[in-house]
C-alpha cells in the first residue's frame, strides 16, 4: 500500500507541475477526450467518408515529437524522484 500511495504521490505532482500542463496543453492532448463523431452517426456506416486517417504519410511535426517526448522525460523524472 505504500507504494501505491508514493507513486500516487508522484503522478499527482506530475500533474500539477506547470511545466508539464504547458506542455500537455501544447501537445494537444486534452482535446483527444472531444468526440469526433457528431451525435447518430457510427464509425463504419458514415456516408461518402472513409475511415482512413488523413494525413498518416505525413511525420509528425518535429515541435510536437520534442513536445512529446519532454513530456515523457519529465514523467520518468517525476518517477524517480
């Protein structure tokens, strides 16, 4: 039970650190919880659409992979400390 209130610990301060909101925020991150559905319609059955992701060819930004990755960084930061 200790280290899971530790570790609780440790991710309730990797979510307040203000660094780490800037950078969630700048990833893009919060808006994956916005439905990208509209209301009714089903994945599969949407009219003239297909469901291939736009844009897979293209890498992704190197702003956002660095983002991404500091992100990463400070979580194990915030781990192991």
């Amino acid at each position: 039970m200790e280290m899971y209130i530790q570790l609780a610990d440790k991710a309730r301060a990797f979510r307040a650190d203000p660094e780490v909101r800037e950078a969630l925020e700048r990833s893009g991150v919060y808006g994956l919880s916005e439905p990208t559905l509209a209301e009714g319609e089903v994945p599969g059955r949407l009219p003239g659409r297909s469901l291939r992701v736009r844009g897979t060819s293209t890498p992704t930004p190197r702003p956002l992979a660095t983002t991404i990755t500091w992100i990463s960084t400070k979580a194990v930061q915030h781990l192991i400390s």
